[in-house]
C-alpha cells in the first residue's frame, strides 16, 4: 500500500535540515489523510516543481517524522539525496516516465 503524499514547503528548514511540518497545505494534508503526527512516523512529502519545458514535476521525498520539544514544533528528518522527481517513478504501466534532457 502507497504511503499517503502530504505537501511540505522544501525550503522551510530548521538549522539540522529537517523539514519544519506547520505550513498550510503540510496540515491541510494531514487532515485530509486523517494523520496525527507522532515521533517515527514515516511519510512521503511532495513540493511543487516543473521540469525544464515547464511542466509539472513534484519533487519528492521520504521522511521520519519527530517532535523537535526544543523549539516546539514537528519536523521530518530525510535523507536530501534520495530526493526525486515525479517522474523518475515508475509508471503503473511500465518503465519510468523520467523526461529526457532534465
């Protein structure tokens, strides 16, 4: 079973490089996917992006969610290298519908 998408705002970080989980959309996700954030939760996150004939891209990316008690908010720890395209995913049909000359 695929994990639920839930939006993040990939250039909103604290200072460890985690995606900070408050914008609107990040909650209007979580709602929508009826998903209370806990400490080790893992969930698939997707920002707005175009390819370069500008079409729609999503990046994405995986995520640990944690409770950062310091500053007081939830966050996700991910791995910067894994992040992909929309595009690079198989299609249910076949091979990757990755665009040539990204």
């Amino acid at each position: 079973m695929q994990k639920p998408r839930i939006y993040a705002d990939f250039q909103n970080l604290d200072n460890a490089n985690r995606l900070v989980l408050n914008c609107a959309g990040t909650l209007e996700d979580l709602k929508r996917n009826g998903i209370e954030l806990q400490d080790g939760l893992v969930l698939t996150f997707y920002t707005d992006d175009a390819d370069d004939q500008g079409q729609d891209d999503e990046l994405k990316i995986e995520g640990v969610v944690h409770f950062d008690s310091k500053e007081g908010l939830w966050v996700a720890e991910v791995n910067w290298a894994a992040l992909s395209h929309a595009s690079d995913e198989p299609s249910p049909n076949g091979p990757p519908t990755k665009i040539a000359n990204r």
